[in-house]
C-alpha cells in the first residue's frame, strides 16, 4: 500500500494534515531557492501558426512577442500560470540549427528563480554542465542561464530570473 492510500482528502481536496497547495509563484515567499514552472520552449518553423492551434486547443492567447538574437518569440500564456514559449528562427542562429538537426518540437523547459546567480552556484556544486557560466538577457528582459542537457537527462534546462 501506498504512503498515500492510507491518508484521506478533506473538503478542498488536500490530504488531512496537509498544507493547502500554494500556487507556482507563490513558493518563492516561503523558500526562495525553489524553482517553479515558467515555460517550455517549442521550436517551430511558424510560429503565428502554432500560435492559433494552441490558442485554439488550449485557450492560451498570445501574452507577448519579441525579435531578438535571431529568432521570434511568441509567448502564450496558459491558465497555470505558466507559457508556451514559441521560438521561430528569423535568420541563423542556435534555433535555426536546432530545427535543421532535430527538426520542431520542445526545445527546452524553464524554471523561475529569484536568484539565478544562486541557482547557477547550485548547479556547479552539483557538477552540472552549464551552457552559460553567467546569466545573459533573454526575453522580457528577464535573465536567463541555460543547463547543458548531458548533465539533466538530456532535458535541455533554462533558468530565468524574475
């Protein structure tokens, strides 16, 4: 039997003697070191597409579009919290060769930090390979920091500071 077969639900559907679950912006205030969803990053040949399929499938309307570092950034925001990310190669660069290579789909999954100069320590002490050694501008004008996937179960990790 499971830890959890032998607990029971209360009326709001936590486990008795549970906290209440918090949503994924609200963990910081308690621990400021813990990542929580941001988005995932889909590399697509046509972003404005996709955009309308997922809109469509999901409900989840553009909240914002970028052109930077050679590439258009569609971000769709979805009822969590969270986004869908779209990444369309406006001319060369590291989407452009992703999409050659591994052809669309999920490019990378973000986790929001308050501290990404700390998160990046953490991942050094833990041996993880990263892809930048220091935080650079990504969209929003957010700083980001990306993992190297043959360090994360081949699951390319993107940390972006609020």
């Amino acid at each position: 039997m499971s830890r959890l077969a032998s607990k029971s639900l209360d009326r709001g559907g936590n486990l008795d003697g549970a906290d209440p679950p918090l949503g994924p912006y609200k963990l910081a205030a308690l621990d400021p070191e813990r990542m929580r969803f941001d988005h995932v990053g889909v590399a697509t040949r046509d972003a404005a597409d996709l955009a309308d399929l997922f809109d469509g499938l999901l409900d989840a309307p553009v909240a914002h579009e970028e052109t930077f570092d050679g590439m258009s950034v569609v971000f769709l925001e979805l009822d969590d919290g969270g986004y869908f990310e779209l990444l369309e190669p406006t001319a060369g660069g590291a989407i452009a060769g992703y999409l050659d290579r591994e052809g669309p789909g999920i490019h990378h999954v973000a986790l929001a930090t308050d501290d990404i100069a700390a998160a990046l320590d953490r991942a050094r002490d833990l041996g993880i390979d990263l892809v930048d050694e220091e935080p650079r501008p990504g969209a929003w004008g957010h700083e980001v920091a990306f993992l190297h996937p043959r360090s994360t179960g081949g699951v390319l990790v993107e940390f972006v500071e609020h």
